[in-house]
C-alpha cells in the first residue's frame, strides 16, 4: 500500500463538509449512484456521498456515516465491470476490509463496499488513485 502517493496529491475541495483529523486532506470526492455492502445489500440508492481523503474513506448512506481507516481497515480495491441484461455495462469498485464493521443498530455486519459513482469521469480518476495506493 503506497499512502506516500495518498499525501502527494492536491488537496480538493471538502464538498460534503467531513470532519478532518490534523494532517487529513479530502484528495477525492463524489457522488454514487449506488452503494451497498459485498453481498449486495443495498446501503442507498439516492444521496450517498463519497469522500477519500489521505488517511480515511468516508462514505455517506441512508444507514449513515461508514468512516474506514486506509492503512488499518482496507485489503484492496478493485475495479469490476458487470453486464445487466446485456444493454448496460456498470463498472463500479470493489472495497474490501480486513475486518467486518457492525452497522444499523448492531443488526447488520460488512465486509466490504461495492460503489458506483454517478459520472464516467469520477470513475476514471478513482481508479487512477486506487491502482497508485494498491
């Protein structure tokens, strides 16, 4: 994992207002269409906020607030391309932790993210930074 290229990249602006530690940047951020967990639970459909910044994923859903340490909490992230009926294709990314997080009330556990982000462009770049950090 090469956090170094986490901290090298332009400080942009912290569109959804997340709270920052000292020496936190926001380096990304977007909007998804969809957000749900690895099994395909879906998390929100409408509203969901992306942020990445050089220490922390922060993702807002209808469930709320999932804030993911990058050194301690992710494995990977991977870029997955799927068809739908053959007429869409729907890439969207793969976040994978270390260890499950307990959301909704201790009633529901996740592994990981699966994301879509809402343009073309945001997916480009994320993929870029991804294959950089990974």
């Amino acid at each position: 994992m090469n956090l170094a290229y986490l901290d090298s990249l332009p400080e942009v602006a912290n569109r959804f207002k997340v709270d920052l530690e000292d020496g936190e940047k926001v380096v990304f951020t977007a909007s998804l269409v969809v957000c749900d967990t690895e099994k395909r639970y879906a998390l929100g459909i409408i509203g969901n906020e992306f942020t990445l910044t050089n220490k922390h994923i922060v993702i807002y859903t209808a469930y709320g607030l999932f804030t993911v340490d990058i050194k301690e909490d992710t494995a990977d992230c991977v870029a997955n391309k799927s068809k739908i009926k053959r007429l869409f294709n729907l890439d969207y990314f793969s976040i994978n932790l270390n260890k499950e997080m307990i959301f909704d009330n201790g009633k529901r556990k996740l592994k990981g993210f699966r994301i879509l982000f809402n343009k073309r462009i945001d997916m480009t770049r994320f993929e870029k930074i991804m294959r950089n950090l990974y």
